[in-house]
C-alpha cells in the first residue's frame, strides 16, 4: 500500500488525519510529522524521514504538506533523491478523504498523487456562489 505523510506547520496534520479517522476509520500507513520553528531543521528532516520508512512498504510514500515553500514542503523535497516519494502542498480534508479510499486501487504513486491533487483542487468552492445559483430570484 502507498504510505502517507502529512508534514505540516504545528498541529494541522495531526488534526487532518485525526479528523479523516472520524469521518472513514483511520488511514493505514499513514503519519503525521509537526514542523516547529523551535526544532532545528536537520532533527525535523530525520524525524520526517522516519515517517516515511514508517509506511513505506517499496510502493513509495505521497507527502502532503500545507503550505509550497513552506518548511515542511522543502525539508519533503530535500528528501526526493532518497526516498520513493511524491509531493503535494495544499493538503485539505476531501484529498486525505479521497487518498485513503483509493490507495485500495491497483494505481502507482504517481497515479494516485496526481489523482490526489486533481480531488483537492476540485473540492475548493466558493460555496455561497453555488448556493446563489441555485436560490430562485
């Protein structure tokens, strides 16, 4: 199964995975890494490294980070020339939802980060515009 990562500033990604586990029982393979400013960068890159051994299982490791150009994004693509990962930045509850019923699926890492990254862009709506068009004038 493909592993995931979620490596975010403070507490976010513990909360995402916390909150996907209420939604559709808890993710396999998955790990939350905290970034703090308090932590020197070199301790953060090896606990993030840990993660992904963690729940890689040789068919590779998607990342999700919250912010491109962030720290955890950089210290994720620090690590791209060693471990068998993709990187995706934005990450948001409906990706984490869709990544943990279709890691199910016979799809390479590529395939799913890229399917991944397709559901969370198309699940930022401005809602009340949606509404509006629905409301009768």
């Amino acid at each position: 199964m493909i592993g995931v990562v979620v490596a975010t500033h403070g507490d976010l990604g513990e909360s995402l995975l916390a909150t996907a586990t209420t939604v559709c029982g808890a993710p396999p393979a998955s790990r939350a890494v905290s970034v703090s400013a308090a932590e020197p960068p070199d301790v953060t890159r090896a606990r993030l490294a840990a993660a992904i051994d963690a729940v890689e299982d040789g068919q590779g490791v998607l990342v999700l980070c919250d912010l491109f150009g962030g720290t955890p994004c950089n210290l994720a693509l620090s690590l791209i020339t060693e471990k068998h990962i993709e990187v995706i930045c934005g990450v948001n509850l409906p990706m984490l939802l869709k990544l943990t019923n279709a890691r199910a699926e016979a799809m390479d890492l590529l395939a799913i980060a890229r399917l991944t990254e397709t559901y969370g862009h198309k699940h930022i709506q401005l809602a009340t515009e949606l509404i509006r068009q629905q409301v009768p004038k």
